[in-house]
C-alpha cells in the first residue's frame, strides 16, 4: 500500500537551472509533509517541510508548493547546484499516526 | 552538537539469529523512530517510542521488538533472522512525537547470509 509516490526515478539538470522533483500521495489523512536529500552512505537530511495548512514554504533556494484538491506536492531548487546530486526522498504524515511514509525516492544529478 | 549516532555501522549476521542495533538521539529529543530501507525504496516505518513508551508500530512480524532507555537512546531487536531483514535500519530522532523533522543518523547497514 504506497500512500506517497514519487514517480520519477531519476532526475538530470543542468548547474544553474531549476529543479523540480513531484510527490503524489494518496491518504487525505496527511496533514504535514517533508523533503529529506540522501548521500550514499549517510542517513536521509531533513531539508524542508510543510504544513496542510499553507501551500508555500521557502528556506534558502528550496521551496515546497502543496496542492491539497490535487494531492500533490513538489519541491523547487533555484538554481541548482552540482552538490545538490543526491537521492531525494518525500514523506507525509498526519498527526494521529506517530510515523512518516516514504516515496521511493528520486534520483537529482546535477551537471555543471 | 552530536548528531543522532548509530551503532554498529555494520553488520553481518547468519539466518536465525537475533540482532540488536542501538541508537542514541540528539541531546534533547524525546522520541526515537526506527525505519527499515531497502534497496530501491524509501524508508518504512517500524517502530516510535515517545517518553520510553510505544507510539507507533508499523507493519513488520513481532519478531522485531524495540524499547527506550530513560536517557531516551533506544534498542531494536529483531530474532530469528531472516534473508529478507538485510537491509539498512535507521534511527530518527524529534523533539516530541506529532508531527515534525525527524533527524536521521547514518543507519546500521545488516547483512543476512
């Protein structure tokens, strides 16, 4: 049962362009979301979050858009740098539930 | 500031043993989360211990057990190993148990042969 999808596998920019990595979900139910960033060999990162309550959230050059009809959320790097490579992990919660769901991730690779 | 710490980094263990893998949260936090990642996929949730009580459980066989100590660092145990539990486990830690960051530390990768 994937509640949380990230459909793209892998993602391949060019330094100093935007990218854009997508996250479905499918249980109505989440109410706080989360992007974690993944080095080989390392624990996932905490990068941002973002409550039900707002569809925006800004930190630096990450942002996070939230469509709750859609039930979609995307995160946004401008401009994106080659360090910036890594898996990219998504992940809802909702308060009642003391656990997060994970997508399967996206592969970043950004070329200077 | 130490991080979340795991230990051990790695692990190789033979079918039908049991396993303890020990995770010590930042300094402050309350609530320890295990997650279980294999290739390919994104983390799934085991356990959450909140205060040295069970929050949360995930869907994985009694075989896996957890508990936390009242310095809030935490134990999962899992017994009678199988192939299928070699995979990475991670440990998070938050400040409380709702919703909020969870801070992962660099996992215990376990090997079962």
């Amino acid at each position: 049962d994937q509640q949380v999808k990230q459909n793209s596998p892998s993602l391949s920019v060019q330094e100093g362009r935007i990218s854009i990595l997508n996250c479905d979900y499918t249980n109505s139910m989440f109410d706080y979301f989360l992007w974690y960033k993944k080095y080989p060999a390392e624990g996932p990162t905490f990068l941002i979050s973002i409550s039900s309550i707002k569809d925006k959230n800004e930190d630096g050059r990450f942002t996070v858009f939230l469509n709750k009809s859609a039930k979609h959320l995307s995160l946004h790097i401008v401009p994106s740098q080659p360090g910036d490579s890594a898996v990219y992990f998504c992940a809802a919660s909702d308060y009642n539930n003391n656990d997060m769901r994970f997508g399967a991730g996206t592969r970043l690779t950004v070329k200077p | 500031d130490a991080g979340v710490t795991q230990s051990p980094t790695h692990l190789i263990k033979t079918r039908g043993q049991h396993v303890t893998l020990r995770c010590s949260p930042i300094s402050g936090h309350k609530s320890v989360s295990w997650y279980q990642q294999v290739l390919g996929q994104g983390p799934q949730f085991i356990f959450q211990y909140y205060e040295k009580e069970e929050r949360g459980r995930g869907n994985f066989p009694d075989r896996f057990s957890a508990r936390q100590f009242p310095n809030y660092s935490s134990e999962l145990n899992v017994n009678a190993l199988l192939l299928g539990d070699s995979a990475l486990y991670l440990c998070a830690s938050s400040f409380w148990a709702g919703n909020t960051e969870a801070f992962f530390g660099q996992g215990t990768r376990l090997t079962v042969v």
